[in-house]
C-alpha cells in the first residue's frame, strides 16, 4: 500500500467531510468512505472511478476492492 497516495486521498475526501477506512483481509481489501454530517452527497466519484484511484494507492487489482460508499452495508 502506498500510504503517502492514502493519505493523500484521505486529505481530499475530507475537505468533504468524508472519512476513508481500509482492511485488507488477505484475499482482498475492503474500503468504506463514511460520511460526515456535512458531507457533500454530489461530491463522491462514480464507483468505478474511485476503484481507479485505489487500485493506484493500494497496489491491488481493482476486482480485489470491495467499495461500499455512504448508506450502503
């Protein structure tokens, strides 16, 4: 994982208010994006561009990448 490109990331979504939490689970890495209460809904990417982003920043393939955005289980 490259933590300078999360850290990065982390630093952008909360200008937001938003909130990244990464597990890797050893067979695949499962990232949630939380929202804060002054979170900007229209501000989130679309799905496979945020995989774009991560796959980048944690050096995984994005299919390994479980994303779960705000409002999702």
């Amino acid at each position: 994982m490259d933590e300078s490109a999360l850290a990065q990331l982390r630093s952008t979504l909360a200008a937001d208010d938003y909130d990244l939490a990464v597990t890797d689970t050893g067979t695949d890495v499962r990232v949630s994006i939380i929202a804060g209460p002054a979170a900007c809904e229209d501000c989130l990417v679309p799905k496979p561009l945020m995989r774009g982003v991560l796959h980048k920043a944690l050096g995984v393939p994005e299919d390994t990448i479980t994303l779960i955005y705000p409002g999702e289980d």
